[in-house]
C-alpha cells in the first residue's frame, strides 16, 4: 500500500486538547515541524484511523487541524525565511525535522 507525505498543521486553543493532538500526531509517525506543524508518510487506512481519532478529539469544539498532501517536488521547492529551529522531542528520539 502506498504511502502519501501529509503536512498537518492545527489551531487549539486549549492547553490539554492541543497536547493531546500533538502527542496523537506523534503516535501516528509524524514528525514536528513547527509549533503547531508536523509532516510524515501516512498509508490510507493510517490516514483514515487519523482522521477518526482527529474528529473524535476536536468533537464541536472551535478549533482544526488541517491535512495537506504534499507531493515530492512540491517539497524540493519549499521556501523558508528565518533560520531553522530544532525540535526537541521529549521522548528522546533523534529525529529532527526542519521546514
């Protein structure tokens, strides 16, 4: 089964809701990116276990997250302004991602 590259970003106001995303993204393979970003390759039956799990948080409330595919040269032509941060991850896993 294939996979596609996602970039999930998302807007959560509440503390423990926006650390239950984050660490839901994490558990799905996704790297961080960006405070509020991750990136990684999902398979179509992850993405849709995703998606579930994503709405099954977020329930009614005001917030999103938001799942773009981004394909290889879409990615080779990424801009940045500003330098790059390190994400450290709590964990301690060696995996650190710019974009």
């Amino acid at each position: 089964m294939s996979r596609v590259r996602y970039v999930v970003i998302y807007d959560v106001t509440d503390d423990n809701l926006r650390k239950l995303v984050s660490e839901t993204l994490k558990d799905y393979g996704l790297q961080r990116i960006q405070y509020s970003g991750f990136m990684g390759d999902l398979r179509r039956d992850k993405l849709n276990s995703l998606l579930v799990d994503m709405k099954n948080l977020i329930k009614d409330l005001d917030e999103n997250v938001q799942f773009f595919p981004m394909c290889d040269s879409c990615l080779k032509g990424k801009k940045m302004v500003g330098k790059p941060k390190k994400y450290e991850y709590k964990e301690g896993k060696d995996k650190i991602m710019y974009f």
